[in-house]
C-alpha cells in the first residue's frame, strides 16, 4: 500500500475505526518490530497530535543483576519529546503498567505516587501493557498536554493496536 495515512476527523471513536483497520495494513507482511512499532507510533502521532507516544521495551537491566530486577524498560521507537531511557519494574506509570500487567489511565500526572516525568508539559497519560503468553514484553505509552485526555475508548481501540504487534 501506499504509506500514506488517511487521517479522519470526527469523533474519537470515528478516528479510531478509521485508523486501526489501517494500522493493521501497515503491519501486514512486515516482520521487523522496530519498523513496525515506529509506524504505530508515526501513525498515532499523525492522527492524534499526542505529546508523546511510543514504546518501552523490557530488556535485560543495565546494571549487575545483583543490585535489583534483572528486566528493566528500554525506550523503544517513539514520536515527540525526548524521553528518559530506562525505567524500573514498578516505577512510574509505565513499570506501574509493566508490574501489575494492566492497562492504566491517569487522569492528572500529578496525582500519581513516582510518576516519571519525562516532560514537564505532559498532564495526563495512558500506558497499554504488550503481553504474550502471560508475560510483559513491553507498553505502549501515550501523554497529553491535557489533563484528563485519555478514557477507557482509548483503552479500548489501544489495546486493539497493541494486539496487532507481531512479538
Ligand atoms: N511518564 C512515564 C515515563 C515515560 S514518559 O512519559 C515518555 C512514567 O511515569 O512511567
């Protein structure tokens, strides 16, 4: 297919139909997880305009096993605003997400108790955890400059994108 993206208006749920069918296109037949992971978050970017959104990775802890988790979260392919790097089991929204293996919304980044603040305009935010076989692989992150942008339609047509990663 061509790769440009037809990007909707209308209401949330009228953009989301519109782009995960073609988000499930731009996957087909394409086995690389980079490649694929960096047109999601092109994609969401695109028809969203979100801060930031993008991917974390669980890989292998930078430091000695013996000083904690032997996994950490590696940044993955992401559109917006640089971003911290590594991220701890349990710390933050997205080793929060990781941790408890569900999707969270947080309404007012704020309110959260160790939320990573990787850019001081992000308000709230929304992490989806990828999960295979009963393990965490990784998590889709998505902030706002808005306080209060992100709801379960989110949740719902998210993990939809997340469902469609070949792990
Ligand atoms: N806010 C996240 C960190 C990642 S950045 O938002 C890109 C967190 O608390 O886990």
């Amino acid at each position: 297919m061509a790769e440009d993206l037809l990007i909707s208006k209308g209401t949330k749920e009228e953009q989301y139909e519109s782009l995960v069918p073609q988000i499930k296109v731009l996957l087909e037949g394409e086995p690389d997880l980079i490649a694929n992971l960096a047109n999601i978050a092109g994609a969401l970017k695109e028809q969203f305009n979100w801060l930031w959104v993008g991917f974390y990775l669980v890989k292998p802890s930078f430091a000695k096993a013996s000083e904690g988790e032997d996994d950490e979260l590696v940044l993955g392919p992401f559109q917006g605003p640089v971003a911290c790097t590594r991220i701890r089991k349990g710390r933050g929204v997205c080793g929060a997400s990781w941790a408890r293996a569900e999707t969270l919304i947080v309404p007012d980044v704020e309110k959260f108790p160790g939320h990573i603040a990787c850019s001081s305009l992000s308000r709230s935010e929304i992490v989806i955890p990828i999960i295979r076989n009963n393990k965490v692989l990784g998590v889709l992150d998505v902030d706002s400059i808005d306080l209060n942008h992100f709801d379960i339609l989110d949740q719902k047509y998210l993990e939809q994108v997340v469902d469609l990663i070949n792990f």
